[in-house]
C-alpha cells in the first residue's frame, strides 16, 4: 500500500516534470553574421526594391572549401569565405537595361519569389564542378534570352540553345529556366567553363514561380536516388483564380503547384529512366505518373500552392525516417509543412491545409466522403483521397502570413535544437519549432492530426525578443532603411515584413537570413527552460 501511494506519487511528479518540459521556453541566440550589399533601395516604393538586399540562402561547397555561395534574389551570385567574410561576385544574373549580368530577360521588380531564386550545389561538385540554378525571366523584355557573358568572359557559349518553353493551361506571363553549370576550376573565386538550359517552365502570373530544389543528401553513387533533382514550382498563383486556371495545381497535364523530380544528367541513371521531351534531362521510371496517359512524367507530388522551401528532414537513428519535407504559403488562412509521398495529392486549391478551399477562397470543414477527382487535363473517373499537412498555422494574430523555411536540426553546436524541426513565418519574424517523431505520429493519413508547435524566442545582442521583426527593424533603420517601421505588405504583422528565413551550412547548423535589412544572422545557441 505504501509502496503504491509513493509509486502514485511518484507518477504525478513525472507527469509534472513533462509537463514542465513540454512547455520549456526555447530560446535561441543569434548574432550579427554578414551584411551583404545593399542591391534595393533605402527608400524603395516598390515591392520588392524595398528590401536591402533579397539574400535567398546560403549553400556551403561541398568538400571543405570553407566557401559559402550565396544568391541574392536581385542577380548577384556571391563566394562568401567564411574565414574572412569577404564576398566575391562571382556570377550576376541582372542584365537587365543596362545592368552588367548575365540575362537581358531577368524579373525581379515583382513577385516576391522573381529573380534568381534556385541554387543548389551537384552531390558530386567536388570532382565535376557542377550547379544548377533557377532564374525567373520576362519574355516581353525585348533581346534576346541566351547568356551574355560580356562581363563573364570565362563562360563559354559555343553551342548554348535555349529550350522551348513548357506551358500550363490558360494566359502566360514569366518563365522560370533551370540551368546546369559546370565550372571547370573550382578552385579559385571565379566562372569559367560551360552551361546547359535544362528547363524553361511558363506560369500563369508573377506569383509563386519554379524556385527551389534539393537533391537527397543520403544518396550515393549506385542509389536510386544519386543525383536525382527535386524540383518545386509554384502554382504561378492560378490556384486562387476565378477564372479557368484554378484547376493548373490539380492538372497532372504541367507543371504548376508541383514538385517534380527529374536527373539533370543524362549520363545519369540511363537504364531506369527516359530521356525528357526537350532531351536535355531524363525521368525516372520509378516517378508515379509515367504511365499516366497526358500526365506529366516529371510530376513526384502535386496540389500544393506555393511549395517554396524544401529540405530533406535526416533521422541519424533511424533512415526510415528520413524525408523530403515541405513549406508552403497559404492564401488567406493557413500556412503547412508538408511530408512529400511519391505521387501524393495535397488538395490545393480543392483543399488548404486541411481544410476545404471554397471557390470564393474562403475555407470550410472536410466533407463526410474526402475525396477529390483525378484531373489530367479533365476530371477523370478515378478520385484520391487528400494528403494533409504535419504543422500548420493560421493568419491569426500570433501566426503569421507566409511560412519561410524549415530545418530538422542535425547540427552539433545546439543540442538543445536536436530532433526539433525549426521554421520561421516571413512576414511577422515568428519562429516555431515541433518535434519531429509528432510530425512523423501527425503523418497518419488523418486531417485532424497535427504536430503540435512551440513558440522560440530570440535572443540578439543582450536582449530577448518574441520574433524576428524588431531585430531586422532595428538593422533597417540603422542601414539607412527610410521606411518608419518596416518596408513590404503584410496583413499579419501589420506594419511590413520581417523577411525572415532560415538556412544552414554544410554541417547542418543554423543560420537565418532577412531581406529586409539584407543582414545573414548565425544561431549561435539555443536553450530550453
Ligand atoms: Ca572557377
Ligand atoms: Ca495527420
């Protein structure tokens, strides 16, 4: 009986000792890391020259080169060493008017994702030498769309053709082209060797272009997945249309609202996989749609609005557990991560996070049978059921307006971050973390099933913020910023946008970046209690 009493005792202590732990304040430490140089304007009127600088990640060279390149969505392309924290120009995409880059057709004044907004680094840079990068062009721009390399003379053009562009349903405004580089010496600070056109992709509006893209970094010469490239594109902001673009999302007929996943390469994989329309990259044979009749082949998962961070979530203890993983902005009520399943259908714009979409955009609860068609080009017989999010939350006071990018923290410099996936909303700087087993448990195939999701507070010089929004105010203001709080639309925050993103470097630790005062901050630390 006494035994039982303590036992029972004992119980309630542990229950309140995980009570206590579940709602630990987490707090992380960010410090000042780069400035980068300011290419908007201090009192820019417009949307996006309102921002200092439209830093867009960090991607750290692989094989210990200690370099950082950095893409600034505005046209530079920057060497960042990370010793000296000088910055080298090594590629610039603005060759707009006058401007001295590489593209005539390159937009960037609207949209917030317009520009060169994709960068990420060959698994094997190390012995080829090769990138890939999305830019965003404008083909009424008069000129012409191949390279000019008069200020990049190491850039060799003999035989460089575009490609023709790959259209969705209804009027077109922008492309967004993928390119392959090759630096022949990637030793030293500047381009010179050759580039590829793998991909033109026309969208319907300035919105949510094509953008992001990561290859599985657990995949390994012989693997399935070696240098296979996954892909997103934007909805291109047909989704929220009333006219007879809304379906494009759920049309397996192009590209936009998808991720697609195809091999740059085509030496790469040539027995599993076919050789693309444009014949400049191939398509698995495991993709879920190639034996779809109209579907495109290049389709991995689909229904999704604005899907502009993505980031393989890596379970050290447990590869079964490893993951591509999703941030997409919402339209007017929800922002969601998604977990990416081969030929998964999110719903969007049927569905918004997990809820419904109505035609009048506005949302109401799943019906009795959640079901939704298959469209190819029409509604076809067949119908799916919805894939739903791991985390969402709401354009609420406290929420935000549109979730920036997410990491599961793999790092070694913040245990205290360990098996935490940590993700920021752009607009109002607010900073989230979930554990990741809740997002694997939320996983289930029930929209009601979420993981739930912990405020992180922010320590900056000595002071303890709620978000990120008055530390990049502080830094606008201090760079000249004329705007009297902070510069952009939002309807959350209110009074601008925080802009801010997180990113991390070859190790996995964290950094975050905000285009509003053009600053790139390290974490440094983190604590919970
Ligand atoms: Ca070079
Ligand atoms: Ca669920």
């Amino acid at each position: 009986m006494h035994n039982l009493k303590r036992m029972a005792c004992l119980l309630v202590v542990l229950q309140l000792a995980s009570a206590v732990a579940a709602r630990a304040q987490m707090t992380i430490e960010v410090k000042d890391y780069v400035t980068m140089p300011v290419t908007g304007l201090v009192d820019g009127k417009g949307n996006n020259d309102v921002l200092l600088s439209r830093v867009n990640g960090i991607r750290e060279e692989p094989g210990g080169a200690n370099r950082f390149f950095v893409p600034d969505l505005n046209g530079p392309l920057y060497i960042l060493d990370k010793d000296t924290k000088k910055l080298t120009t090594y590629l610039d995409f603005n060759g707009r008017e006058g401007h001295p880059g590489l593209f005539h057709k390159l937009f960037v004044e609207t949209g917030y994702g317009s520009g060169l907004n994709g960068f990420y680094f060959d698994p094997d840079y190390r012995r080829n030498g090769k990138f890939y990068t999305v830019h965003t062009e404008d083909p009424k721009v008069p000129g012409s769309n191949l390279p000019d390399n008069a200020n990049f003379r190491g850039l060799t053009l003999s035989g460089y053709t575009t490609t023709p562009s790959i259209a969705p349903p209804g009027p077109t405004q922008y492309e967004g082209v993928l390119i392959e580089w090759t630096d022949t010496n990637p030793a030293n600070s500047t381009f010179e060797g050759t580039a590829r056109e793998v991909l033109r992709v026309q969208m319907n509006t300035r919105l949510h272009p094509m953008g992001d893209m990561i290859f599985n970094p657990t995949a390994r010469a012989g693997d399935p997945d070696w240098r296979v490239l996954y892909l997103e594109c934007g909805d291109g902001g047909s989704g929220e249309a009333t006219t007879s673009i809304r379906p494009n999302p759920q049309r397996l007929d192009n590209f936009e609202g998808k991720i697609l996943r195809i091999i740059p390469d085509l030496n790469e994989h040539t027995s599993t996989s076919t050789m693309s329309e444009n014949g400049r990259y191939r398509i698995p044979n495991d993709n879920p749609f190639v034996a779809k009749a109209g579907a495109r082949k290049e389709i991995w998962a689909y229904g999704l609005r604005n899907p502009h961070r993505l980031n393989w979530a890596i379970d050290p203890g447990n590869p079964r557990n490893n993951n591509l993983v999703v941030n997409s902005v919402g339209l007017h009520t929800w922002e969601s991560v998604y977990i990416v399943r081969k030929g998964a259908n999110y719903g969007y714009p049927l569905r918004e996070a997990n809820e419904v979409l109505k035609n009048d955009n506005t949302t109401a609860a799943l019906p009795a049978v959640d079901r939704i068609p298959v469209q190819v080009s029409d509604v076809t017989d067949e119908t799916v059921v919805p894939i739903y999010p791991v985390i969402k939350y709401g354009h609420v006071p406290g929420g935000g307006d549109a979730i920036g990018a997410g990491y599961l923290y793999n790092g070694k410099l913040l245990p205290a971050l360990k098996g935490k996936y940590i993700f920021t909303d752009i607009t109002t700087g607010h900073v989230w973390y979930a554990d990741y087993k809740d997002m694997l448990a939320a996983d289930d195939g029930k929209p009601e099933t979420l993981a739930p999701i912990h405020e992180v507070k922010i320590s900056w010089n000595g002071k303890v913020y709620d978000t990120m929004f008055p530390i990049a105010e502080q830094a606008y203001q201090a760079r000249g910023g004329k705007d009297p709080d902070l510069p952009g639309r939002a309807t959350v925050s209110g009074t601008g946008r925080a802009d801010a993103r997180f990113t991390i470097d070859g190790n996995g630790e964290l950094y975050i970046y905000s285009k509003t005062d053009g600053m790139i901050r390290a974490v440094v630390g983190a604590t919970a209690k």
